[in-house]
C-alpha cells in the first residue's frame, strides 16, 4: 500500500467472508481510536414512492440494537468517553463514524457493529426520529443550496435517481398500509450488504489484535461476495436536458453562472487525474488567465472549474463565476471567453506535460508533507476512498497522478464542446415559469439558441491576452527538511523590541517541511467606531482580491496566505511549505502597504459586502441569535446591520484616509513556526522590522468584554419559519477552575440535553449544549430552533430540563463521576494531530498572553483536583434562576426580510 514518507501507521487490508473490506490502521501516537463504516447505498436506492428512506435509516441505526437497545445508549457512551459520531446520506453513499478514547474503543466497536447486523427500527422510535427529518428538512427549506440543488434536480432525466428528493419529510416517509419501520427493515435487509460496505478501524492496538476483533464484531453482517450491485442504466441527461439555460432564483443575493459540460463516470481517470488537470488549467488566476482576464473587465468576483455533482455514471464538469452586477448583463459574452480559453488549451496540447509536471510534482510533496488530520474525519474520508480506489492506493489515491495521457485528455476535452453544455444562472431578476417541489424555487427554462451554438463551436482561436500558466517561481527551491538544531518545548520571544514582538520556535515533532508564520496588527484606528471596523474588514477583502493574481502561483505551490480582521487590527497567516514561504512574506507585507487597490474594486467589494451583511438576518434564527450574542458580549464585534449600515456610506477617499491612518502606528505580534532554523528566524525578523520601520509605536490593545450583570432577554422577530433560543451563561472570572467547571458541566449536559429535547421531545433538528467562550472568557450556551413551538415554549421547555437537572445531578455517584471525569480528560489532553493545530495553539497563547504556553496542562490540574461536590455546588450556583444570564428569542415573521429592532429588558 502506497503510504506517505512521514506516514508511521501501520496497515493491513483484508476482506471478510461476508465479503466486508477492512483496512485496520495501528497508530500507537494516537490518544484516541476511530471507526468508520462507508455503506454503498444512498438516496438512489430510495424506492420512488418512499423517497427519503435512506437518509432515515442513517438517523434510525443510532436509536438502539438487538443487543443495545436504549435510543441514546451508543452517542452516550462515545460522548462520556470523551469521543464524536455522526454519518451522512449522499447519492450512493452512506457513511457512519465516531472516535473515542482507546480503553473505551473495544466496547464502542462492539455496539457500533450491531447497527449493522441487528438495528432494532421499532415504531415507536421511527414515530419520533420521523418529527426529526421533518425539521431537518424544514430546517434547510430556505438554504439556497438545497434549493438551487432541487432546480437541477427537476431540469435532468426524470428516470434517472438523481431526480429523486433526498432528505425526506412527514409527507414521504408517512405510514401508509404497514408502518414505516417495516419499510425500512425491508431497505436494511436488502441494502446493507457487506459485499457493498468498507469498514477503516484505527486504534493504537497491534493489528493482529484489530482483526481479531473485526472478525468476532462484523463477520455476522449479512453479505454475498458473489452479488454485485445493479448500475445505473438511465443517463442523467436526455437529449432534450442538453443545451438549456436555467435561471434560478435565490433566497439571498447571489448572482453566479454555471457552465456545466456532461461527462461519463471518471472514476478510472483517478490515476492520472485528467479531469483534474484540465480544472486546474481553466481554474488558473495568474497572468493571462481566464479570470485574470474576465476580472479585468469588471464581470466576475471569483472562477472555479471542476467541481459539480458526479456519479456513478455522470459527472458535472462545471466552470462557476461569481458575477458582479455588469457580469450579469454579459453572461453571453463571458461563455464566449470560456471557449476561447478552452481553445487555448486545445492549441497548445504539446505544452502540458511540462505543466501536468508542474503538477505532478506538488501533489508529491504534499503526499510526502502530509499531516494527520483529525482522526474521525481521516478515517471517515478513508472509508470512502475504499469504495473508489485500488487497495494499493486506498491512502495515496487522491494525490496519485501517474503521468500526462493524452489520449484520456482529447477524450476529456471533446466533452467541452457547446452542443455539451447546460448554462445555469442564478440571479434574483428571473421572471419564473416554474416553482420546485418542497423547496419552492422559482425558475424558468430556456432553449439555448441553435444558432448561437454554432457560433460558438465556430471559435477556432483565443484572445490574444490568454495564457497557459507558467513556471512556478516558488518551485525553484529544493524542499529540504532541516536539523533540529536544539529540542524546544515552547516558542522563545527572539526579539522584544517596543511595539514589536517576534516569537520562533523550530518544529521538532512532526518533521514535516512546513511552517507557519503569524502577525497581528493592532490598530487604534481598527477600532476608533463602527465605520472603521467595518472598513477593517473591507481593507481584508479588497487586498486578498489586489494581490490574487500576483501570488496565485504561491498557492499552486503549497502555500497559503489569508489577511483576516481581528477584534483590534488585521492578522496575516501563512501556511505550506517552508522553502519560499519567507520570500512570500516578504512580499505580502510590501504589498500590505503598497499595492494599489482602485476604486472600481472598493464599490464592487462595498456592495458586495454590506449585501452580505443585511443578508444576515435570513440565516439560521439560531445563527443570528449567536451573532447578536456576540456583539453584546464582545464591544469590538458588531452586528452586522451595524456594520452594513455604517459602510453604506463611506466614500472610496473616506478608504484611503482610513488605510492610511491604520499603519500610522501600530503594536505587532508575531510568531514563526516550523521547518527554519534560528538563523532563518533572525534574518526574517530583520526583515519584518523594515517593513515596520514607519509606523508609531501603540501599546497592544486588551479586547473588551461586557461582563453580564442581571438576567436579560433579548427578543426579535425573523425572516423565518423557525423559532429560536439561546440561553448564555458566562463565567464571572478568568480562573481556570471556573474554565474546567464550565467544561466539566458542559460535558456532564451536553448529551442529555440533546437526547431529551432534540430525541424524545422532538423540539427540533437543531438542538445543543457547548463550551463557549468569548475574549478567554468562558460560558456555556444552551440552544433550540424549532419549526412547531415559539420560543416562550422553547425556554420553558429548557428551564423545566435545568430543573429537573439539578434535581437529578444528586444522582451522579463517584465511580460515575470518574468515568465522565475521564472522558473529559482525553477530550481536554488530546495531542495536536498535526503543525497546523500546534501553530495555532500557540498562536492563540500569545495573544492570551499565556506566555508558559501551558494552559492545557492548568486545565487538566484543575480537573483532576475537581470534586463531585465542587461539581454540584457548582451547578447549582450556575443554574439559580436569578444568575445573570443573556436570553435571546427569536420567533418567526416570515414575509421579506427587514431589520428589526432588538429590545433587552430585566426580568
């Protein structure tokens, strides 16, 4: 099996007699084990008159087994061993995961085996778990992916699966002449096959070990190695579902056009990666480049090429713009420039493998540089590439391309052709002819003109500005990884200069020949109103779009940069590999005070943004409700009314008054992390400093917090069928053992409350407990959102759960209490997986100016030393009904979106 160089697992495949695929993975570094078992049945399966059913089934398998039958028992368990688990139903596909601690791994693995062998999909549960599906799906009723998703859905062959509704509501899953739970039984039995699943088990267990259990847990999962899976035999398109438009209207303001090209599976491309590079060459931003070129004549805000819905036996190619308001009147024109471009391609074909190299060659070093990722979102990719891939490629599959094939690129690009092509627009100017199903999209549909077709396939030549990419300048250094000069534990303060801090620290755990680097820009002008931190914000969007073309071939290197707004100023990462990550820095930060940003940029961004902005209020109520609690805990984090407001009517020389100001004076923190040695760090920070030279020095500015001092209940209305809550509780200090209480209750709740308000209650699909804190100061929050109760209900319903909590707390014994202590334990003390994790770690120490970089061990200390007693002193102290708390409620005005007014009053 083709694994990565810095890849120390160890992996044995093997298949079941029942035909199930295993690949057992031994990672003795890792606190925690995962497993996840991908099933190849999906929403296609869905028997038309009950579509739906395999997205309820996902949901059905967690609520109880022959041999576990308690609804809750298996999340329960994961999550007081300090685990996660979830699945999700695709096309044709199913995929079930958790992770945990790995004493508790064993006993996990055995319950989790019996959802596929022995689910017990009783009628009472399905009553329940029915009410859950309905509010998922109302949830999502107004999310203009699903919604632009169904508009696809109702334009291609109705024959074929795709044109099935996926999520299923009260409507499609309803009892008709037997009970629904048979139904499922029936899918079940014929569905989930071994023969058609693949299972990744990853522990820090010997293999030998791993497969003994795999055997004893999963052989009893019913299976035919000899029975294959019926394909597809309908198109996805018919004759007639090629060459039209589709307008489609959104719910919030987009404008976006999609031309899509219909392919075949390309499943066998994956070793060469055809398709890929053929997105990689019309997704080129450099010089030359179609969206350099489309960007340049002000009709588009962003290009990606690739992506689309894909199958078994289809595939979407689509080419996707973000368009400004000019763009929207050139659609035309701009498919025009897509032709010419893929006429570029197609006249230069003896150019490519150099290019294909280029390619072929990052893909490598990324292989080769690989870090571990989460594990439960490891193993849960993992066990789909089973589905995809040869054994020997399982791991490397996504990152193979074994060399340009130019007979698989002319076959790839003939399907680019116009009399190919659907064109899909999205734009809130359609004039409907049609409304979709469940979601209610408008649309309308219109026949490509034949003659303009032929216009198109007539152009024979690019414009005479297009370019193929070049070489990469950021490959010309060799990619070396470096001695470890000296073991550091932490990062050391290498230079501490007046308003300037440079922190460095040479990585010597992952050994990978990456690196990050941090630097925060405090400003007084960041923060000075709500004007001047919403222009911070538009200063992020408009240099990443100044400076987008110019680094491209830095981000097709394996290097990323991002200039964010922080409470205070702007920060600046960079992440990838470490050879010409320093010289990219450089330049960025000569960019962050030079580059030219035109006013023609500044008003498209401007709009851009406060539409965003005023857009908010039609998210998710429970989103909004989390926004305004934001703003009302953290001064220095508007709502976003406030910040759209405040921008509307700011003028471009306002901007450049403003850009100007902010870099007048300033307090800087930075820190650099990964493959350099010392002397690359003091060189660096020479450098940094020159560029810092001009400015005044600030001290750096402490963020605010609103320290919550009575009972306050905010309450609005929303453009939305749903009803929402968000109870906040903050701690009253920063103390760490306040920190581990809130934690530790957390923890002790979180399941609980979902299980009974979300599970048997059935309030709604979005329900939770979590840790949350703001400005290093902890809390806790309690969510609801409901399409049946208002939100009085909703708090009612929630105090009732605290009170009937605090009476039960008294239950918890000690060898209890343990096992939960444990649990939180792992959570709290899990290793970083991976530099990117340790870098922010200890990028977020020294902005909480923890310095000893030893917040983690204090966390555990304190909840080592934390009593059952202090436990249940502590909840009820928290939970007394005059404790200072924010309450925000939301209930439902569902008609055209507008700002409503937020009143807070003392209860």
């Amino acid at each position: 099996m083709n694994i990565s160089r810095n890849d120390n697992r160890a992996y044995k495949a093997l298949t079941l007699d029942n035909g199930l695929k295993v690949l057992l993975v031994q990672d003795k570094d890792s606190t925690k084990a995962a497993a996840s078992m991908a099933v190849n049945a999906g929403h296609f399966d869905d028997p038309l008159d009950r579509q739906g059913l395999a997205h309820f089934l996902e949901h059905m398998l967690f609520l109880g087994t022959d041999q576990f039958p308690d609804s809750g028992s298996f999340n329960n368990y994961v999550s007081q061993a300090g685990g996660n688990t979830n699945a999700w139903t695709g096309t044709e596909h199913t995929c079930y995961f958790f992770d945990i601690n790995n004493q508790e791994f064993k006993n996990a693995l055995e319950q989790f085996s019996r959802f596929f062998i022995a689910p017990l999909l009783n009628s009472a549960e399905t009553e329940k778990e029915r009410n859950a599906i309905e509010a998922e799906f109302k949830l999502k009723i107004k999310d203009d992916g699903r919604r632009i998703y169904q508009a696809h859905k109702e334009t291609v062959n109705p024959a074929h699966p795709f044109a099935k509704f996926s999520v299923g509501n009260l409507q499609t899953l309803a009892d008709r002449e037997r009970c629904i739970s048979d139904e499922l039984r029936d899918f079940f039995n014929a569905f989930y096959q071994a023969q058609w699943m693949t299972l990744v088990i990853c522990a820090n267990e010997e293999l030998d070990t791993l497969q003994s259990w795999t055997n004893t847990y999963f052989n009893e999962i019913n299976g035919n190695k000899n029975l294959k899976k019926p394909e597809i035999s309908e198109p996805l398109y018919r004759k007639q579902d090629i060459g039209k438009v589709l307008h489609i209207e959104p719910h919030k303001h987009m404008q976006k056009l999609i031309v899509s090209f219909a392919m075949p599976n390309i499943d066998d491309f994956y070793r060469h990666k055809t398709v890929s590079f053929i997105a990689h060459l019309l997704g080129y931003e450099g010089a030359g480049s179609l969206y350099s070129i489309l960007k340049e004549q002000g009709w588009i805000n962003a290009l990606s090429a690739g992506g689309g819905i894909n199958g078994s036996n289809f595939k979407d190619f689509n080419i996707s713009m973000a368009l400004t308001d000019e763009g929207i009147e050139y659609f035309e024109d701009i498919i025009e420039m897509v032709f010419e471009y893929i006429c570029l391609i197609n006249a230069n074909t003896e150019k490519l493998p150099r290019l294909y190299q280029d390619k072929k060659n990052l893909l490598q070093i990324a292989f080769d540089n690989q870090e571990k990722s989460r594990l439960i979102d490891w193993v849960s990719n993992l066990s789909i590439n089973m589905q995809h891939y040869d054994e020997v490629n399982y791991v490397q599959g996504d990152y193979l391309m074994e060399g340009f094939k130019k007979a698989t690129h002319e076959i790839a690009m003939q399907w680019l052709t116009p009399h190919n092509m659907r064109i899909v627009l999205i734009h809130p100017d359609v004039e409907p002819e049609h409304k979709t199903a469940w979601y209610n999209t408008p649309y309308k549909v219109e026949k490509i003109s034949p003659s303009w077709l032929d216009a198109l396939s007539d152009i024979n030549k690019p414009l005479k500005d297009m370019l193929l990419p070049t070489a990469n300048p950021y490959l010309t250094k060799n990619v070396v990884l470096y001695d470890v000069e000296k073991p550091q534990i932490k990062p050391e303060l290498l230079v501490r200069e007046p308003g300037f801090d440079f922190w460095f620290k040479q990585d010597n755990t992952f050994r990978v020949a990456k690196g990050h680097f941090y630097l925060a820009l405090d400003s007084d002008f960041a923060v000075k109103d709500v004007k001047h931190m919403a222009l911070t914000r538009l200063f992020t969007d408009l240099f990443m779009d100044s400076v987008g073309e110019q680094f491209y071939p830095a981000e097709l290197a394996g290097l990323s940069y991002h200039l964010t707004s922080h409470q205070g100023g702007l920060t600046l990462h960079t992440a990838g590999l470490s050879s010409s990550q320093l010289e990219l820095v450089d330049e960025l930060l000569d960019a962050l005070f030079n580059v030219d940003i035109c006013a023609k940029r500044f008003a498209e961004y401007k709009k851009q943004l406060v539409r965003h902005w005023r857009n908010s209020n039609q998210n998710k109520p429970v989103s909004e409700l989390f926004s305004i609690l934001g703003a009302k805990v953290m001064p220095w984090n508007p709502q976003p009314d406030q910040l759209a407001s405040a921008l509307k009517n700011t003028s471009f020389q306002q901007f450049n008054e403003f850009r100007q100001d902010f870099f007048k004076a300033l307090h800087v923190e930075s820190f650099l992390h990964g493959n350099w040695q010392q002397s690359d760090a003091i060189a660096f920070q020479k450098k940094v400093a020159e560029h810092l030279k001009n400015a005044a020095i600030i001290d750096d500015l402490r963020r605010p917090l609103f320290e919550i001092e009575k009972v306050t209940r905010y309450e609005l209305e929303l453009p939305c069928s749903d009803h929402a809550m968000v109870v906040y509780y903050q701690a009253k200090t920063d103390c760490v053992i306040e920190k581990v209480k809130l934690m530790a209750l957390n923890h002790l709740m979180n399941q609980d409350y979902f299980n009974e308000l979300r599970t048997t209650q059935q309030l709604g699909y979005l329900v939770g407990a979590g840790y949350a804190p703001f400005n290093t100061r902890a809390g806790i929050a309690f969510y609801i959102q409901s399409p049946k109760f208002i939100a009085k209900t909703l708090m009612h319903r929630h105090n009732s759960f605290v009170n009937k909590y605090l009476t039960n707390i008294d239950e918890l014994n000690e060898e209890n209490w343990q096992q939960q202590k444990h649990g939180l334990t792992t959570h709290i003390a899990e290793k970083d997986k991976n530099l990117r994790l340790r870098s922010q770690r200890f990028w977020l120490a020294i902005g909480n100016r923890d310095h000893e970089f030893n917040m983690q061990q204090k966390l555990l200390n304190a909840l080592n030393a934390l009593t059952l007693k202090d436990i249940k002193e502590y909840a009820v102290i928290l939970f007394d009904e005059n404790r200072p708390r924010y309450e925000l409620l939301s209930s439902a005005k569902d008609n055209k979106p507008q700002n409503m007014p937020v009143y807070s009053h003392s209860l």
